[in-house]
C-alpha cells in the first residue's frame, strides 16, 4: 500500500489548504484514514480521522476549520484546511488502518504546511 500526500505550502494566516491523499489502493479497504501533525519539536498527534462508515473525529484545535473528506472514486482523502493560523505550522502526514486479518497501519510521506506573513 502506497500513500502519497500532496498540497502543503506557504500560506498567510487566516488562508487555506486542501491536503490529499491518494492511495494505491481502494480506500474502502481501510477502516479508518486520517491525518496527523507533527510540529517542530513536538509530538506528533492526531488531526483528523474519517471511518469506513464515515464517521469523523477532529482535534480540539481544529474543530470547525479543518474538514476531512474522501473521494472513493479516486481512492483519494481530503484535509480542507481554513482559516489557518501559525501554529498549524507543521509536517502533515496521511494515514490509513487495516484491521483485519491483522491491524496494519500504513503512512504516507509527510507535506509541510507553513502558515506565516
């Protein structure tokens, strides 16, 4: 399984970013896909999640601007990032989870996002 995340930059803030990624794979085969942050000299921590059945989970910080989506179609999952400020500056990385016939977790390459003036 591959993931490639794309769409980080350098953004103002209060501007946007749409993160994707795209899998090798049907993304329907996951149970859940999400993204992660890791921050310079900090932990990495969850962003966003979205399950198979749909269900979304969103860090405290980013609730109502960060949107996470999919597009089975293109076996592709969004981050809609708005109204960004700079302490969402930081490396994101897309993830995906396979539970069975063994939990497996796959990581795509991280995209820098810079929010700064």
């Amino acid at each position: 399984v591959q993931l490639q995340a794309s769409g980080g930059g350098l953004v103002q803030p209060g501007g946007s970013l749409r993160l994707s990624c795209a899998a090798s794979e049907s993304i329907s085969s996951f149970n859940v896909m999400g993204w992660y942050s890791q921050a310079p000299g900090k932990q990495q921590e969850v962003v966003a999640t979205l399950t198979r059945g749909g269900s979304t989970t969103y860090a405290d910080s980013v609730k109502g601007r960060f949107t996470i989506s999919r597009d089975n179609a293109k076996n592709t999952v969004y981050l809609q990032m708005n109204s960004l400020k700079p302490e969402d500056t930081a490396v994101y990385y897309c993830n995906a989870l396979k539970l069975w016939p063994t939990p497996k977790s796959y990581w795509g390459q991280g995209t820098q996002v810079t929010v700064s003036s």
